[in-house]
C-alpha cells in the first residue's frame, strides 16, 4: 500500500495543450485552489498540494491525445472521512471535462474511513450456509404494491430456495406501503418460509431518507430480526453508509441509483470498477448492484468485469464483496453470467422472475435449478448471529 | 403550481427510434421499474407511474433527433423526502444515456421538503445592511495554511470593507488547520474588524464529514458567533443540507464541488440551472456558488445566465437566492459581472483577490471601489439576529 493517496486519471487532451501543465493544475485545483504562481509557502509543496508521479502518454486519435496521469496526494488533505476524501478525489475537477478516474490506491492511514464490509462474500456464505455457486436474489416490486403482496412475494421465493430478497430501490416509506408494515411484513413472511425450509434465506428491505429516517429505519428493521439493508450511497449521502456499516454490522446492499452520470461518457466520471467497484466496497458494500452488459443499460462486458474484479480481489485488511449484475436479467442469461462471473457473484433476477409465471415459487425453483445445473451447491447450516455494541442479536 | 411533479427532459435518439416507447419507458423506469406488459394492476397508472404529457419534437441532427419530453409523477412516490425525490428525478435514468432534465416542478404537497432558504437574498441583505450593489465575497486559502494565516486575511479582508468571507471548500478538519481553531480564530478577527468599522461582515467556514461531524461543526461554529456556513451538498449528501437548513436557521451557501459529471455532456445529467440553481434553493441555499463564463471551468455564458434565473425568480413560497460567479474571477471581470448579473448577485473572487497586492485589506478597498463606481449602494445598519429554536443567539 502506498504512504499517499495514489490516483490514476486517463485525460483526453487537444494534440496542443501541454499535459504536464495539465496534470499539475489537477494537483493544485484537488488542493490548494491557487494557480502555482500564488504558491508563497514553499512548504506546501511538501505538506499538501497533490504531486505528478507520472505522465504515460496513450493513443492519439484524430486530434487529441490521451494519457494516464497518475497523481499523489498526501492522506492528511482528506481529512480522515469520506466527504473530503471525495473532494479530494474528484470534488473541483468534475466541473472541467474530460478527466476520468479509472484506478487508485489508498494508504493504510485511511484505513479507519475504508475498512470495507463487516461480513464480504465469505460472511454472507457463512450466514446462509450456501457455497459453491452463485446467490440466487430478487426484488420486491412493483412500487404501489401493498406489504401484503410484496410480503407473498417474499414467502414464495424463500420457499422456492432462493437466497436473498431485496426490495425494489424505489421502495420508500410512502403512504401506499408504509416502511414498518412492509418490513414486519416481509420479514415475518420469510421466518416463516424459512422455518418450514430449514434454510435462511435473508431479507433486504430499502432503506432511503436523511440520516434521522435511515437510522430508525435500520434500527426497526433490526428489530424485526432483519440482517442487511438496501442501501443507494449516492440518494443518501456516501458518508452514510461508512457510519451504518460501522454501527450496525448487518450486511449492505449498495445501488448504484444516482451515480450514472460517471458513466455517461468514457472520457470522463469514474470508471464502474472504480465507483460501483473499490469505492462502495471500501465504503462498506458487502454486495454492489449494477447494471450488467446486455440487459437495459449500457455498461460494457469488459466494465463490468473489471467492476467485479475491484469487488473481489485481495485488498489488505478489506474482505471481498459480491457483484450483482442486475437491470433486465432473466433466466436465460444464467448461462452467460456463469461464463463471465464464475461462482461468487450474486444473479438479481426481479422483473423477469415474477413475470416468469404465475407462480413465483415455482418460478425460483426452476432459477435455482438452472443455477445449481451449472455448479456444484454445497450447504451448511447456517452460522453466524447478527452482533449489535457487542450484543447478540437486536439492538 | 402543478398538483404532480412535473419534469423536462431533453432526449436525444438515434433517428429510428422510438421516442413514444423511450419516454414511456423513463416513466416506468423511475417509478415501477417493470416493462409496461408486466403491469398487472392497473390501478398503478393512476396512482403510482409516471405519465407522459408532452411530446415536442426539436431539431434533427445528422443521424441523432432531439425531443423536449414532459413527464408528470405523483407525488406520493417521492415520499415526502429529499434523497426519494432525487431518486424519482433521475436515479436509475441517470444510468441511461442521453438523456438531461432542463426544468421541473413541483406541487405545493412538496413544501416541507423544498420550502427554501431560510433568508434568502433579501435576509442576507438585512443581516449586512448593504443595498443595491452586488456583495462582495472572498475565500480564504490555500489549504495547508494555519488558522492564524486564514484569521489574518479574515481581519484584513472585513477591514477592506467586503461583505462575505468563506472557507476554501476544500477546508476539512486537517491536522494543519483543525475545524475548530480555524473557525474560533477567524470569527473572532472579523468580529474585532467589525467592531472597528461598524459594519457587520459574514463568516462562513466550510462543514464537511458525515452528518455527526457536520451537525457538530454547525453547532460549534454558532457558539462562536457563526451566521452561515458553506457546504457541498454533493459531499455530504444533499439531504443533509436540508436537515440542517430546517433545524439551524442560519445562512447556507452551497458549493457545486462532486457535481460536475452532470454537465460534462449537454445531452446528459441536469442543467446547471436545474442543480445547482433550483434544486440547491429548494433544498436551502441562499448562496449557491458556480464556475462562471470564462473562467477556469466550462460553463456557457448562457448556463450562467439561466442558473442566476434559477436562483432569483419569483417561486411560490419560496424566497430568491443569490448567485454567486466564482472559479477565476478577478478585478477584470466586475465589469462583464455587472452587465451579466446585475444588482443581485455575490461576487466570489478568491485567489485574484489574495495575490493582487501584498496587502489584502488594501485590495479588498480596490474591488469595493469597483464595485462602488458601477452600482449607487445604500448601506444600513446590520438587522437581523440569529435565532435558534425560539431563542436569541446561541444554541
């Protein structure tokens, strides 16, 4: 791990512009905020203002040129928390164009706003006791059903086998299905299911608000024996989550609502992996939803490996999360995620899921089936009680 | 006032495609987030999807056609919430391409959530008793700085008679300029520089962390004598602002910092007067500052023009905030401000400001002797006292 924060940006430039004055305007806008020329105090060139480790040019197409500038900053300008972190890594520079955040690496003295999810992929597989194949989840929906629905929703996919229930991201507290009776609802629903099972399958439910709401929502939902949420990082505020993840070690769900615009062009944002990928993993993402190559968003296979890859791969002191790619899968798309994801991933499958057939649990017998026909399941019991301050189980 | 919200979006498709499907699918996508043959109840197009009310065709382009599509949502599945109204605005579309929203309404059944700044332009004007000129506003800086250097040019910059004295945005709780010095520090040389000159300049240090350190910072800072504060509504999450703006009836300027991918591409995210215009008034600024025309960063002298609009018109029930130019504003650019903006306006002018002489005071005398000589200002005495929970002054 690097002494200083390390940030690669790939930066689309007129064939004429000077790129080395460039880079150095990136550093000193991150920072300072002044043109080099007001730079009077020598020192902070030491203390504080990012610095150029490298210009690697790219390919040049028609006229402009890219590069991958890669700059350092030192960690005491992101003041130990996730805001100014995020200012520091792209808060002045998402006004000018072209600059695109596509890696980076964080010292171990940022440790404290970046240790990753309370659970990861292996503590997820331990709490349902399934191994050696792929989750198997679905959403609530549609926004306007009542808890009752939405709850027989939930019965009949946990005792079709499926593994995680989540609600639909536009679940709210709204007046036509009020957070606490949707909740109590759902969670009672898949107890239930899960002690005729014998199995645990888990339930998800979205919470959205300021941090008052979110607190109470995830405090009720507790309660209610729940052991991981829904969560948007970029609805709510990505501070939000480091603070829940830290209190509250239940497993998150993030989502990537409200984040597309990073995305829109290649030449600037940041890359999925790095957002969707290493950010919400080290925010405290135990599992990331987003949009797969293929479905109704247009993501690329290649981004979306690379995003799979960030949750996934050894990061010191941080556990792996789990892709979920998501937005318009179906059963037919089971064979092609098996090839590009392999084992530890997460299949969200909503909409295609209930419209499968009229019974859904039937329907996710036959998801699972097609799962287990392409690896080998292995259960266990599963293990593992929900810890609140020390405490197991409610708050 | 519509009784929905009502949202414009400007579209752009490739010439053979479907503009009546596109814009009915950003009508389930934000709402049911199932495709329209999987409505089985269809009670849910009148309670809970959004309808499509207008379809204007605009130019064509080459291969590309563009529309103006207007779509109505209920307001009951934005929840009564910032972070679920951000959601329905543009959560999953903004993971669409091409796709940018250049105005919206919303219902009077919104208020509690949008009702405003708290002061507004013509408050701020009575809490400094400065009339019919343009304020004048300067940012305190480089980070890396000590609270003795930034309380210095806190002193000369009150002494030189300018109005509004803001952090860098970039100004954390960093080791090398901890929260609270830097803000005890710089509030007690303005308030001994105010004591001197008999006029009321403003101090807004910057807050940034999560919602505890935030909420911390704005209560320390109201002790010290604070009366308004700058924040980034896209760092701490734009829920938090309105929190605060409902609970801490002070002055709020709001900073674009983390916003910028919304604008990288006018065919994609929000117009800047949609964001940084009417969405940040709604959620309580009455300072919303943004990267002017000509500046360091990209935006048209139009967008500028439109943002100020945004921030100024008549709204029902909620008051008109201030526009304020900044990114590389210098002396220079009074004079094209005055024309673009008018009376109604602060200007920011930061590191121009700090490097235009060795004596900060001096040069703040300059730049309120340029803006003397194209507006008649009227001065008053300050009014106004800050009031918190019923009471007087402090917390």
């Amino acid at each position: 791990m690097p002494e200083w924060i390390e940030i690669d940006y790939a930066v689309t430039l007129d064939k004429n512009s000077n790129i080395e004055r460039f880079a150095r305007d990136i550093a000193l806008e991150q920072t300072v905020e002044v043109p080099e020329t007001c730079v009077t105090d020598s020192s902070l060139w030491e203390r504080v203002i990012g610095r150029v480790l490298d210009i690697a040019p790219k390919e040049k197409e028609g006229n402009t040129s890219h590069y991958l500038v890669k700059i350092g900053y030192p960690p005491e300008v992101a003041g130990h928390q996730v805001p100014q972190f995020l200012n520091v890594f792209f808060g002045n520079i998402s006004l000018k164009n072209n600059i695109r955040i596509v890696s980076f690496q964080v010292p171990e003295s940022l440790a404290k706003i970046f240790k990753g999810p309370n659970l990861g992929s292996d503590g997820l597989r331990q709490w349902l006791g399934v191994y050696e194949r792929p989750l198997a989840a679905t959403a609530l929906k549609p926004m306007g059903s009542s808890p009752q629905t939405l709850a027989a929703q939930a019965r009949a996919f946990a005792l079709g086998g499926g593994d995680i229930i989540k609600d639909d991201h536009g679940l709210a507290d709204q007046a036509f299905c009020p957070f606490e009776e949707r909740v109590g609802q759902c969670q009672e629903a898949v107890d239930k299911a899960n002690a005729a099972t014998g199995r645990r399958t888990l339930y998800f439910p979205n919470v959205v608000g300021d941090h008052e709401q979110v607190i109470r929502q995830v405090e009720f939902a507790i309660r209610q024996g729940v052991r991981g949420v829904l969560i948007s990082p970029f609805l709510i505020g990505p501070a939000l989550l480091r603070f829940l993840a830290s209190r509250y070690p239940i497993a998150y769900m993030a989502h990537p609502a409200f984040t597309g615009t990073h995305f829109h062009d290649r030449r600037h944002g940041m890359a999925p992996a790095v957002l969707l990928g290493k950010i919400f993993r080290l925010l405290g993402a135990d599992i990331s939803v987003f949009p797969n190559s293929g479905g109704r968003f247009g993501f690329t296979q290649d981004e979306c490996g690379e995003l799979a890859q960030a949750l996934r791969q050894p990061l010191p002191g941080v556990k792996p999360a789990f892709p979920a790619p998501a937005g318009g899968m179906g059963m037919d798309r089971i064979e092609t995620m098996a090839e590009q994801y392999g084992c530890d991933v997460v299949y969200l499958i909503g909409g295609a899921l209930l419209n499968h057939s009229g019974d859904l649990a039937e329907s996710t017998r036959l998801f699972m089936q097609a799962i287990r026909s392409r690896f080998t399941e292995r259960l266990a019991s599963p293990a593992g009680t929900v810890m609140i301050n020390g405490k197991e189980g409610l708050v």
